[in-house]
C-alpha cells in the first residue's frame, strides 16, 4: 500500500434547481449572459480558474514531506517480451544476482516504500538514438496511456536497444550508495544509467561520462495507486470535490503522481508550453530554509507552470497560467568555460542540453527551482493529477539531437501544402459574399499579396457546422470558386461542440451511433454549452468516431464545399462555457470507459486529427487545418495559433517566446494573431506587428467581432505601403521557409530558432527573447516598442552582413541601430545561402514558376553553405525522391555550386522543377569584388551563352545578373577576372 496525506480543498456550496422550470430559465439566463460577457468584455477572469491551492493533487504534493521510497533488485525478464498485470505479477517473483554484462531487453525493478513491496514497477528502456524511456506503473491496476500520441508502436519498437549490465547491486565506492549500472548496447552513444536503490531511490542518466540528468534528487516522487481489490478508490481518500458549484466525484480518489528531474551544469530551462511568458522559464519555487518557511509558504515565487488546456480570453502576460495547449516537454541547457566556471571570460567553451518528454495528458502543474546562486544545476517538480509515470529522457549532445529524439518518438511537422505558408486574412466575420468578394477585391486593388481568406462561426446556419447561412451566404460554391481562380483558397471554422438539434442530420446521426462524450453515469449524452447553446460533444478519443467525422468532409457531404474549402478547429480545449473551468466535468466518460481527467489535455488533438484526416481523403492531398488546442503529436497533423491575444505592445514582444518555445517543443507551424484580436491597435503596433508576423512560420491577421476593421488598406496610404512590403517580404522568403519546413519534416528543427540554436555556448543569448533566427541564416530584431528611432542589437561571434545596407559587422558586438518606421533590421549570418522570390505577386501559386535569387553570405574563410527545396506544393508525391527537387549549395573559391540530396532512381521523374535562377548576390565588401569581370556558367544557358554578366550595387553587393541556371539539375557558377 502507498499511503496518502490529507486531501485539502477549497470548498464551494454547490448549485441547487428546485425545478425543472427553474434550471430551464437559469440555464438560458447564464448562457446569454455568457455569451454577451464573452463578447463584450474579453478580459482574463482568474476566478473561473484554479490555482494550485484548488486543485487538491498540487495542494497535496507541492510542498510534500519526501518519502521512503527505494528500489528492488533487478527483476528476472520473463520469457516474452509483452508485459500484461499477470506475467509481470509472475516475473517479479524470480530474482537473481545479475552476471556484469548479461543483456536486458528492458530492464524492470519493483518499488519499495518504507521497505515493503508495493504494487508499483519500474521500468527501463534503451533506443538506438540515445533515449531512454523510465516508466513506473501499477501492475495490478495499470494506467491509462493515451494512444495515437506516439508514432506507431512497431516504430517506437524498431528503436529499441539492449542493456549491458555493468553492475548489479553494488556499492559505489564515491558516494556508498547501492548502485546498478545500464550501459546502452548502441553504436555510437555513450549513455549509461545509474539506479540508486536505497532511499532515497534515483536514477541518474550520464552521457560520455557525464551526468546530464537526474530522477528524485529532490525526493518528491510519490504514485498514489488506488485500492488493490476494488479498483476504486482507497478508504479515507477525499473523493467528491467542488469548484465554482460544478462537482468532480473522483471515484478512484488520489491517484496523482508526483516526481522531479534535475539537470546538473543546466543553467536555464525551456519548453512547457503554452503561457504567455519568457523563454528562459523563471523560477515559482525556491528550496526552503525552515519549516518556518514552508508552513507559511514564503519560498513559493508564483503559481506553478500549469498543463491544462482552457478556453482563456484576452490572456495576461507574463504569468504562468496555462492556455489552449500543453506539450510537457522541457529543454535544458548550460555553457562553461572548458578551464573554470560559468562567467564570461572568453575563453573556450564547452555546452550540455538535454530534454524530457513526459508522456501523460492529465492536468498537471511544475515547478521550476532556478536559484540563481546556484549556475550548476536547474530543477523541475511534475505533479500531474493521473495517469501513467512515462518519461522520455533525452540526453542529447546538442539541441538538434534533441529535436531528432524528440521526433523519432513523437514524430515531425507533416509538410505543409505551400499556399499555408502565405499571408491568411481573417476576422470574426466577413459579413456575407459581398464582403468576401470586397475584401478579396481589396488586396488586389492594393497590390498587396495574400492566399487565404477565412470564415468565422457567423458563416453557418445556426451555428450548425458544415452548414451556410442561406441569407449571407446562398452560393458558396461559386463564392470558393471565384477565390479559387485568382489561385486562392478559403477556410471556415468548424468547432467540435455539435448543436443539439433533431433537425440537424450530424446532430441525429451521432447520436443514433452512441458517438457522443456520456456523462458519468455512463449511459447519458453529455450536454453542454457552447456557441449553439445546448451543445454535445463528439468522443473523438474513439477510432471509430474520427473516421465517422473525417468521411463527413467528402464533398458530397459537405454541401456548398470544394476541393479549395480548408478547415478551421476552434474551441477543442474542449470549451464548454457552463463548465468547469470553461471546459468538460472531469468525470465525464469516454471510450473504453476512461474519465476525461485522464484524456483531457490530447482530446483537442484527436478532434484536429479527424478533421485533418476528412480533409487528406477528400482528395488525397496534403491538409491544412488549424487547431487552438494542442499536445505533443499535433506537429504531425497540422499548425496551431496562440489564440486570443490584444491588440497591445506586451502581447506583441510576449509574441516572440510564445512562437520560439513551440518550436522548441517540436511544434513549430504557430503564429499569433498579427494586429491582437481583442482590442484595436494603432497604426503603429499594426505596423510592427505586420513586420514581425512575416516571420511567424504561419501567418494571420484576425481580429474579434467588436473591433473596428482593419484591412492592410484602412489605415492611410503610408501604412498601406508599409503593410504591403511586410506581406510582401514574406512572400520573398518562401523558397527559405519551404525548405525549412522540409528540413524539420526530416529532422525536428524548429522554423524560427532562438539565438543560443546556433550560438549554445554564448551565455549572452541563453535568455535573449526579444529577436530570432529564420533557419540557421538570418537574424531578425523585430521592433517592439511604440515611437522607437533605435533598437540595442547584439551579434554573436561570427561575420553578419546588415540586410538593408550590406554592412559587414564581426561579432560579438553590441550597438545601437537607428530605424524608422520602415525597418525590422536583418542581419545575414557569414556562411549562410539565403533564397529569396524578388518578383511581386498576388499569391503563392502565381509566383509558382518564378525564378528565385540566391544571397551569399561568405564567413571569414570565404565559404558558405544553404539548401533549396521543392516541389508541386500539394499532393503527397514528395515522399519519394523523383516526387522533390532537393538541393544542397555552396560557395567556395569564389564558384556557387549545387548537389542534389537523394539522387532519383527513377528515370522519369514525378516533379519537374522549372525554376531557374534570376540573380546570385554575394554580399560583403570585399575589396576583390571589384576586379571580377563575369561569371561562367556550367552547363551553359545555351550553346552560344556560357557566361554571364557581373555588377556591382552601390552597397558593395556583387550581383551575377540573369544566369538563368535550371535548378532541376546541378550546376556550378564561377567568378573570372
């Protein structure tokens, strides 16, 4: 048995209905005034939300006394691999003393507390990328895991490794704590894991020698485990428990979990999206001096990060609280001198990252332990609600051997189709078509480029989705149509909550099927509120109900749609408006009979992943479908926006952290709303954040139903030509952002990357969010304060090149730069190749066959490196090689030449590139520019053109105009006297 401290809640009367009349009135009285608050007000409401003290597993397990917990010897593995309640019930009663070097498949420990065996199991696995997989779980009750999360399983099995057993049960003669010792049996990784027996039990994970992270060093690891007989919950165990009169039951009772994982030579930590908060994660907790302390709470520094996803309207900055998503995945990183200690003395340096990933969607809160006084080591405390103990540790060299870990289990961002790379414009909501065709008309009378326009909840019939409203919106066919033929596409929301009503097929059909979310009683349809008013909820963790939801998007189905109509989720938090929280009861019942405690946090990911599929098989191309809600996985199934933000200049700079932590977190198709959605913004802030928001990897304007519109064009013809070059710098970057896309697709690195990607072992940049790196090229500083005439720029080691005047800078350096309203500085970094699309287009597809401009960068030996992708934008045909036209390019000795990635095997090959290349800039102020004459071209243009003409700009820049080289083949130019 696993004992349990008292539960403490904050107790709150619960709501009573004397009558049906009553709860009839009431009900509608809330809703209205739900709804008109919601558009009214908009404003963060902290009392609709919990805190740690109000939710009773944080409140018991923050400040828990540790407990004597350790672990058994190492278990005999049974003759099969699977692992049932049974068999490993069976095998953990044969023990030996292990022979050193003896493999394990998996290596399994039973867990002791107070020195009495528990119910609990320890489990250990290896992988061939460097990772291992520590899992505690009860064999005799086992918990949930969510599926469909991972990649599949065969995958995750095809990584698996072996365990050299170095020592099995043996005193460490440093420390004199009983030890046993895994070695990874994988080429090339030098990973060992050390399992300390005694209490306090931990586990230490070392690579090439060196401890890089550490299990229950702060001894808070705790797995409350229900009754062995009932399955229910334990006698004593608080179960029912209130909050804002909505009641959870808890029949299982305490079922939390609770564990810490230290990063030693970690002097900051990354990831637990999504907050609205910094890069580096700040300190919540510090460890207490006194009992003093800890009965008062004076060491708690805030809130707790918070897993949890909610419906959160006009979010607050700079706070902790947790939003529409949840990846519990941290990063941490820590540079030093080779020779001494943390301070910046410029000498030689050497750097330690490594990550987790806590595989578990139950609400859950962390803490960071981040004592400045302390630069060697960092430390986080889960305490998640439910669910299984799954932890991913990733101890990687580098941050991009992270990412690839990450990847291999969780899987990378799904290629896009090239058209959700432009500009999207939207707000809640275009009127009717004439507004649509108005607007539409807009961006071309403007010349200002865009691909996308969306539709909000106002387009349906009633709120009943997949349906038009017949006054507003009578020939939606021909409305998608006429958007289509200026190569153009539109998108609608479609929201996972389902209009109670007998006259609407979906509704019917559903609820004929027993598809909807029961209440837990087990047996009734849950009814919530919502944007239709009384609303169910599809169960979209059930199989069979994504591929019911997924075939309703054919287009036979969806009256009014066309092969040019794209998808929208809003609201899959789920947003239940008379909820808890805004959000489903806890105890609700899903399939397999699973409580939506345990669910929670993937069940915005599972709505996304149905839609997502509807859209592939209605014409078996690529998808494209936005989501507010998120978990680890939704990489692979679409991008995801930052949701309600305002229109202010806090929310513009929170932008940037926001964005980079969810590339950091393998999740890096985001953006925020450009402009704010709540709120009007200035021309100014409209400005700046157009200049910004061309850099977000998806990029939208959007805006609330209250606020005043706000298209590129309504504010003066001077912002009017500032918005358009900003729009239309995104439009020139697309060949790089592709290509990046194409890289994280086979590798996990993020679009836009904070500084210290590239430069880990300055320390200058470990907590730098006020700019970012595009790819591993360019440099940006966004503006992001109001009249700003300069910005503190600072470079890192290296050779960059100023974008705007092709000032050479040698880092690291620090200056002020001067801007006006024109500039967004842009700095090129020496040893980059940027592409770029000079020509002025209406959208992606007109500038299909353009040719592109290649900007060299050389570093201080000359050279430069860059990579070029494409292919036909939409169809899956670029998992094969002659379905893509991959290139590497470099430049050295004064030539540019390509070489192609994966040579086709085909002798026909599925994608014709026909681009060519317009313009190869080579920047710097390199006195020998001067004396280049021309440049030869190999192969040649054509029989009688095999050179090509050189000039020079007035910056310096070399240009080679008009080589016209096809990039489909592989060629080489070079400079000549």
């Amino acid at each position: 048995m696993i004992s349990t401290t008292t539960t403490k809640t904050r107790a709150s009367r619960p709501r009573t209905f004397s009558s049906f009349p009553f709860f009839f009135f009431s009900s509608f009285f809330f809703f209205f005034f739900f709804i008109f608050s919601l558009v009214k007000v908009g404003a963060f409401k902290a009392q609709d939300f919990k805190t740690y003290e109000t939710s009773s597993f944080c409140n018991r397990h923050r400040d828990a006394a540790p407990k004597a917990y350790s672990i058994g010897k190492l278990i005999v593995p049974s003759s099969s691999s699977s692992s049932s309640a049974s068999s490993s019930s069976s095998s953990s009663q044969e023990r030996s003393n292990r022979k050193e070097e003896e493999d394990e498949d998996e290596a399994s420990f039973d867990v002791l507390l107070d020195d009495m065996k528990t119910s609990v199991e320890m489990k250990l696995n290896a992988y061939a990328n460097g990772a291992v997989r520590l899992r505690f779980d009860d064999i005799l009750h086992p918990r949930y895991v969510p599926k469909d999360v991972l990649v599949p399983e065969e995958t995750v099995k095809a990584l698996q490794t072996k365990w050299v057993v170095e020592r099995n049960m043996e005193k460490n003669a440093e420390s004199g704590k009983t030890e046993t010792v895994l070695k990874m049996v994988a080429s090339g990784m030098n990973v060992r894991v050390r399992v300390e027996h005694e209490t306090p039990l931990a586990v230490v994970v070392e690579r090439d020698g060196v401890e890089v992270m550490a299990f229950n060093r702060e001894e808070t690891f705790a797995f409350e485990t229900v009754d062995d007989v009932s399955g229910l919950a334990r006698e004593g165990d608080n179960t029912v428990e209130t909050f804002n009169s909505h009641t959870d039951s808890r029949p299982y009772g305490n079922t939390a979990i609770s564990f810490d994982v230290s990063f030693p030579n970690a002097t900051d930590m990354y990831g637990l999206p999504e907050r609205a908060t910094s890069l580096s994660l700040k300190s919540t907790i510090k460890r207490p001096s006194s009992q003093e302390e800890v009965d008062q709470k004076l060491h708690h520094e805030s809130e707790p990060y918070r897993l949890y996803n909610l419906d959160v309207f006009e979010y607050e900055s700079e706070s902790p609280f947790g939003l529409y998503g949840s990846i519990p995945m941290l990063l941490a990183h820590g540079s030093k001198n080779v020779n001494g200690a943390g301070n910046d003395d410029g000498k030689a340096r050497e750097t330690i990252s490594s990550g987790m990933y806590f595989h578990n969607p139950t609400e859950t809160y962390v803490d960071i332990v981040k004592e400045e006084s302390s630069l060697d080591e960092r430390t986080s405390h889960w305490m998640a609600e439910s669910g299984a103990l799954d932890l991913f540790l990733f101890p990687g060299m580098d941050f991009a051997s992270i990412h690839k870990m990450y990847g291999d289990f969780l899987g990378t961002t799904a290629l896009p189709p090239l058209f959700s790379l432009g500009y999207h414009q939207c707000r809640w909501n275009y009127r009717d078509e004439q507004d649509v065709e108005e607007v539409d008309a807009g961006f071309d009378e403007h010349d200002i480029p865009y691909d996308v326009i969306w539709l909000d909840i106002e387009h349906t019939d009633g709120k009943r989705y997949m349906t038009w409203d017949s006054t507003k919106f009578p020939t939606p066919e021909r409305m998608i149509n006429d958007i289509a033929e200026k190569g153009r596409k539109m998108v609608v929301i479609i929201d996972p909550h389902v209009k109670k009503d007998d006259k609407y097929p979906i509704f019917k059909e559903a609820e004929s099927k027993q598809y909807y979310v029961k209440k837990n009683d087990k047996t009734t349809d849950f009814d919530g509120w919502c944007w239709p008013g009384s609303s169910m909820y599809l169960d979209v963790t059930n199989p069979d109900v994504r591929s019911w939801w997924a075939s309703k998007f054919a287009l036979d189905s969806y009256k009014g749609s066309t092969p040019d109509l794209y998808v929208w989720n809003d609201m899959n938090e789920p947003s239940v408006f008379n909820g808890p929280e805004i959000t489903m009861q806890k105890d609700l019942i899903h399939h397999g009979e699973v409580e939506h405690r345990e669910v929670h946090n993937v069940f915005g990911m599972y709505y996304h992943m149905a839609t997502a599929e509807g859209i592939e098989k209605r014409q078996n191309e690529r998808p494209f479908v936005l989501s507010r809600a998120f978990f680890a996985g939704t990489q692979r199934i679409g991008p995801i926006w930052t949701g309600d933000n305002a229109a202010d200049w806090e929310h513009l700079r929170v932008s940037v952290p926001m964005v980079l932590t969810l590339g950091l977190t393998g999740l890096p198709f985001s953006g925020a709303d450009i402009g704010g959605f709540f709120g009007n913004p200035d021309s100014e802030l409209l400005v700046r954040w157009y200049q910004l928001g061309a850099f977000y990897p998806f990029m939208r304007g959007h805006a609330h139903i209250d606020t005043k519109r706000r298209e590129p064009w309504l504010f003066g013809d001077e912002n009017t030509n500032l918005i358009r070059e900003a729009i239309r710098n995104r439009y020139r970057l697309l060949p790089t952002f592709y290509a990046l896309f194409d890289e994280n697709s086979r590798l996990g690195t993020p679009i836009v990357r904070p500084l210290f990607y590239a430069f880990p072992d300055d320390p200058r940049v470990l907590r730098k969010d006020d700019c970012f790196m595009l790819g591993d090229a360019l440099l940006v500083y966004p503006v992001m304060e109001a009249g700003a005439s300069q910005i503190e720029i600072y470079l890192p080691k290296g050779v960059w090149y100023d974008v705007d005047t092709n000032e050479k800078h040698f880092g690291p350096k620090e200056f002020m730069k001067k801007v006006t309203m024109r500039d967004i500085p842009q700095f090129q970094r020496g040893g980059s190749i940027l592409i770029t699309k000079e020509r002025a287009r209406r959208s992606t597809k007109a500038q299909r066959n353009d040719p592109i401009t290649i900007s060299i960068a050389p570093d201080e030996k000359g050279e430069a490196r860059g990579a070029y992708y494409n292919d036909d934008g939409i169809s899956f045909a670029h998992a094969s090689p002659s379905g893509r036209n991959r290139k590497k390019l470099w430049w050295s000795r004064y030539a540019l030449a390509t070489s192609t990635y994966d040579p086709v095997s085909s002798k026909v090959p599925f994608f014709i590139d026909e681009t060519e290349v317009e313009r190869v800039r080579v920047l710097g102020d390199d006195e020998l520019n001067a004396s280049w004459k021309q440049a030869n071209l190999n192969p040649p243009r054509s029989p009688q053109k095999n050179t090509s003409d050189v000039a020079f700009e007035s910056n310096g820049v070399l240009n080679i105009n008009a080589p016209f080289s096809s990039m489909h083949g592989v060629f080489v130019i070079g400079l000549v006297k």
